[in-house]
C-alpha cells in the first residue's frame, strides 16, 4: 500500500489499525493483569506445551533416525500406533517419524521455496501467475512459523491443493512460454 499510495497513507493505516486494536481490547477488559496471566508460565497450557516440546526432543535423542512413519500425529492418534505421540510442532513430528535428517530436510525446503517464488515471481510477466508466484511463497512462510507450535500440514486437503499450486508457481515462466508459443500458432481472427 505505501508503494503505490505514498507513505503517509501507510502509516496512517498502521495507526489506524493500532487504535482500533487498543480500542478492541480496552473494550474487551484487557489489562496489564490479562497479559500476565497469558503469558505466565504457571498456565497449564504453557505447563503442556513444555511437556510437549521435552518428550520431542527427548524422542529426537533416543532416536535420531525416527521411530517409523505413523508412530506422531494423527495417525497415530487414529490408527493406535504403539506409543504414539503428539508432537509439540510439526517439525519434531517429522523428526520423530523420519528423522533428524528428515527434519533438516524439511527445513530446507521451508527456507528454500519463498526464495524460489520470489525468484519465479521476476520471471514472469503475468499478473496472475505473479500473484500465485507471491501467494506460495508468502504462505510457505506462515506456514513455517505455524508449524512451530501446530501441525499445520496434517491437513491432507489443504496440503494436497498447496502443494499442486506449488506446483504451478514453480513452473511459471514455462506455463508463460508455452503460453506465448501457443499464441503465435494460433491464426488470428478473421481468417
């Protein structure tokens, strides 16, 4: 927005949008006391999550190269795998499944795909294929820190269609030139 509009406007969006939070949570009773309390370490949520992140790391230690696929997650949940666990993130569930090397392997491809869209995104002319260049990318990096603390890509739905526009960003500026070769065969109209 400030690119296009100049950055006086942006910045008085960002302010905008900083009154309006400050003005929601004052309405909402949110005090100096409630933010404490959401961040205290006494909270049994914060209690789990800790719990959670240990047996990880513990899982990691005691098996480097992973204890089998199906034994974190879901499927081990469903399925009743043998001491199946629930992660703390994502990442440790596919470290618990495959491995350190796994893990490290998927990290990766979590760094490396918003460079390759962003790169992609240079390549190409077309707006719409910019904007999907843009929307992978940007979305691998939330995704990234959502697995933090979420499994984020056990939804096979969501995953299966991320993955398949993945697919296409990826392949932009060949989808672009066939394109273009697809119109300079094409007879024009009227003849």
């Amino acid at each position: 927005f400030a690119r296009w509009r100049g950055a006086f406007w942006g910045v008085l969006l960002v302010v905008q949008l900083a009154v309006g939070g400050a003005l929601g949570a004052y309405a909402m009773g949110f005090s100096g006391d409630t933010l404490a309390e959401i961040f205290s370490s006494r909270d049994q949520s914060v209690q789990a999550h800790v719990r959670a992140l240990r047996e990880s790391v513990e899982i990691l230690r005691d098996y480097p190269v992973g204890r089998g696929l199906g034994t974190a997650g879901q499927t081990a949940q469903r399925f009743g795998a043998a001491e199946g666990v629930t992660n703390e993130s994502w990442y440790f569930q596919i470290a618990t499944e495959m491995g350190a090397l796994g893990m490290f392997l998927w990290v990766a491809i979590t760094i490396t795909l918003p460079v390759v869209m962003l790169v992609r995104y240079t390549q190409t002319r077309s707006p719409w294929l910019k904007a999907l260049c843009l929307g992978i990318g940007c979305s691998m990096v939330g995704y990234a820190f959502a697995s933090i603390t979420l499994h984020a890509w056990e939804n096979l739905a969501a995953s299966i269609i991320y993955w398949l526009f993945a697919g296409f960003a990826v392949s932009a500026p060949s989808l672009e030139r066939t394109w273009d070769e697809q119109a300079k065969l094409a007879p024009a109209p009227g003849r």
